[in-house]
C-alpha cells in the first residue's frame, strides 16, 4: 500500500516537475511567439531588405521544425496549453506564410523595376544614338551648305574684282600741302627757320622783361627784315632750279624776268635793312617801307607758285597715268570723300617728283 502511495506520490511529483517544465517551455514559447511577431513587424517595416528578412524566416522556420520536435519528445498531448500553443503555432506559421507571400510579392515588384529600368536604359541609349545620326546629319548638311556659299562668296568677290576694274579710278593730290613743302623743302629754308626762332626767343625776353620797350622794338625791326630777306632767299633758291630745270623750260623766260625784279627786291631790303641797324627810320617811315616790301615779294612768290602748281597738275596727270587712274582730283577744302579707301592720295609721289624736277 505504502508502495502504491509512493508511487502515486511520484507520479504526482513527476507530474508537478513536468508541469513546471512544461509551463517553462510555454513560458519560453509565448516569449519567442512575441519575438516572431516582433520580427513579422521589422519584416514589414524592412521590405528593401529581402535578404536579411528571408533568412530571419529560416530561423523562424528552424525554430518552429525545434519546437514541434521538442513538442513531440515531451508527449505533453493530454495538457489543454499544448493545444492552445499548438493553434498559436499555426496561426504564426500562417502569419509566416502570409510574409513570405507579401516577400515574393515585393520581389516580384522589385523585378518588375528592374525590367522597367532595364527598358528605360535601353531607350536612353537608342534615342541616344538617334541624336548622334540626326546631329551627325545635319553637320554633314551645314558642311555641304558652308562649302556652296564659299563658292557663291568666291564668285561674288571675282565678280566685285571685275566690276572694280571696270569702274573709273580716281586719285587726289592735296594741293594746299604740296607747295609750303616744296618750299620748306628748299636748303635756304634752314635761315628763314633761324630767324623765327630768334623773332620767338626775343618776344620770350620781352614777356619776362628782362629788355626795354625801346630794345624790343628795335631788335624785332631787324629780325623782321632779315627773316624778310631769309624768305626772299627761299624763292630765288628755287626760282633758280626751276630756271635750270628741262621741265620748266617753256617758263625759262618768264622765271628769269621774275628773277631780274627779284634782285632789284634783294637791294632794296639790304638798304631797308642798314637803315634799321643804324636807326635812321621812325617807326613810321619803317612799317611803311616794310610792308610794301613785303607785299613785292608775296606777289613775286603768287607768280612762282602760279607756274610751280601747273607743273604740280602735270606731274599728278602723268602719276596718275601710271596707275591706270583716270580721274584726279584737288583735295581741298571743297572736296569731300564719301569713302577715302576708293581713292588713292597722289600727293607724297606727286612731291617726291617734284624735287626730283628740282635736283632735290
């Protein structure tokens, strides 16, 4: 009997450390339960993830094959939290199920994309390659449309050439520059330029003082009168060449007129001039006799450059004729040119020529 109760006692006590066991187990399974549905929810939250997330359901699986297994071994068939645990076991094998399904879903998705972009990037490499023909074309059009209008441009300019070559060249001489340089081009210019720049020098000391009123006067009646003559000097100078000169000899006798009333001028102005140095003229006895003598030699100098511009005319009509020119004329302050480049200034050749006529 006592047998019996000890063996009732340890049934129970095997029952009890079973029991115990078995809600540990529980315990522990309802934990892990709570650990699947957490790992359900990250698997939501973490769909990009499809690696990490497939082999967490693995271990999810690995644990349920455990658990049955572990079920099994304990033979807990008979205890109602078995069937319980069972049903919850189903449900999370459901639950796992359905992410599995929501995972293949999302990779089918996710290979849909891949197709898409894989499609998008074929299109992107054909419409690239168009753009490449199509520009491709059109530089191979520019090239044929620049090399016709380099032709029509060469045609034009040959055209434009002909038409220049028929049109009637003109060229113009600056009639106002060619005789102040021929005549500041004669070796007696060199006394003319001294005496001016006395004449400066001395109006410079009067300005500063440094003379009287009566000095003044009578040092510039001096240089007035040997600047006269210095200039007079000029024009025989060159009344001389022009009189040696071949080209002036249909004026041979008219320049040595000219000269012969230039000598009787000459003496005239050497007396003007020792009258002054010896202070036998009032100023207005001096400014008289000045100005007539003055006034002789300008009207000597008119008539040589008279002569001297005819053949100024003649030697531009023979520069011109050179140069196939057909038209020359006298820049001055009437004559305006519309557009410079289309005529051609004569007047450096026309002077160079002149000299050259001269001796110079």
């Amino acid at each position: 009997m006592k047998k019996g109760i000890w063996v009732v006692i340890g049934a129970f006590v095997l029952g009890g450390i079973l029991g115990a066991v078995l809600g540990l187990q529980i315990s522990n399974f309802g934990a892990r339960i709570e650990k699947l549905e957490t790992a359900s929810t990250s698997l939501e939250a973490k769909v990009g993830d499809l690696e990490s997330q497939t082999q967490r359901l693995g271990d999810l699986e690995g644990r349920l094959v455990k658990l049955e297994n572990a079920l099994e071994e304990l033979n807990v068939t008979t205890c109602a939290g078995l069937d319980e645990l069972r049903a919850d076991v189903e449900d999370l094998k459901t639950t796992v199920a359905d992410l599995k399904d929501s995972l293949g879903a999302v990779s089918a998705r996710q290979g849909e994309a891949d197709s898409k972009i894989q499609k998008l990037s074929a299109d992107i490499e054909a419409l690239k390659a168009d753009i490449d023909n199509k520009i491709a074309d059109l530089r191979s059009e520019f090239d044929g449309k620049l090399s016709g209008l380099a032709g029509e441009l060469s045609s034009v300019k040959g055209e434009v050439s002909r038409l220049s070559a028929a049109l009637l060249k003109v060229g113009y001489i600056k009639t106002d520059a060619i005789i102040p340089y021929i005549l500041s081009a004669q070796p007696e210019w060199k006394a003319v330029e001294e005496k001016l720049k006395a004449i400066e020098e001395l109006e410079a000391k009067n300005k500063r003082g440094e003379i009287t009123a009566e000095e003044y006067e009578a040092k510039l009646n001096v240089l007035n009168v040997e600047a006269l003559i210095a200039h007079h000097g000029v024009l025989v100078g060159l009344l001389e060449r022009m009189i040696t000169s071949p080209a002036f000899g249909e004026e041979k006798a008219h320049l040595e007129a000219i000269k012969e009333s230039m000598d009787i001028l000459a003496a005239d102005l050497k007396a003007l001039l020792e009258d002054v140095k010896a202070g036998a003229l009032d100023k207005g006895t001096f400014n008289s006799k000045f100005s007539s003598l003055s006034d002789q030699l300008a009207r000597y100098q008119g008539t040589i450059e008279g002569i001297l511009s005819k053949k100024v005319d003649q030697v531009a009509g023979e520069v011109a004729e050179g140069k196939g020119i057909g038209l020359v004329l006298r820049y001055d302050a009437d004559l305006i040119l519309y557009n410079a480049a289309l005529v051609e200034d004569l007047t450096a050749e026309v002077e160079e020529r002149i000299m050259g006529i001269l001796g110079g």
